[in-house]
C-alpha cells in the first residue's frame, strides 16, 4: 500500500508523488486509516465529493491545515475532483 507521505522538497521538480489504488483508498478509508482531502473551492466540495472528504481548498492549507485536519499523524490522500 502507497499510503505514507512522500519526503518533498521545493529542490527536486521531479519529484514523485505516490498513488493510492481506488480499492486500496476505500479500505483505508473503511479502516479510518486515511484522511481524505479535497483541495477544490467550497463551491465545487458542495456540488460533488466523495463521501468522508474533509474540504481544504489549496488556497487555504498552509493556513487551515493544523486546524481541520483530525489526526495529524495519519496519512493524507488528497484530490481534486468528485468521484467520477
């Protein structure tokens, strides 16, 4: 499973960011073992989002993070889109 954090840093442009199966995301996500962010506007959280998603827009994480985020220690899967 994919799930831990990626070191990253602003020196390396190539870095990779891993990938999280959909099966692998909903077991997590039934296991509580993940905390799910959707990173587009309210606007876009309100009209689509998948079920369990914390709402973060990119504009307001540096800001918001340590704020909305329940266990600091889990691992974060974050998207920007609706289930499709």
């Amino acid at each position: 499973m994919m799930l831990d954090r990626p070191q990253v840093s602003s020196a390396s442009p190539t870095t990779t960011v891993p990938t999280v199966s959909r099966e692998e995301l909903i077991g997590s996500l039934r296991g509580g073992r993940v905390t799910l962010v959707d990173v587009l506007s309210p606007e876009s959280f309100a009209a689509m989002h998948i079920p369990g998603a914390i709402n973060l827009p990119i504009a307001t994480v540096a800001r918001r993070a340590l704020e909305v985020l329940p266990d600091r220690r889990a691992p974060i899967v974050i998207y920007c889109g609706g289930p499709s």
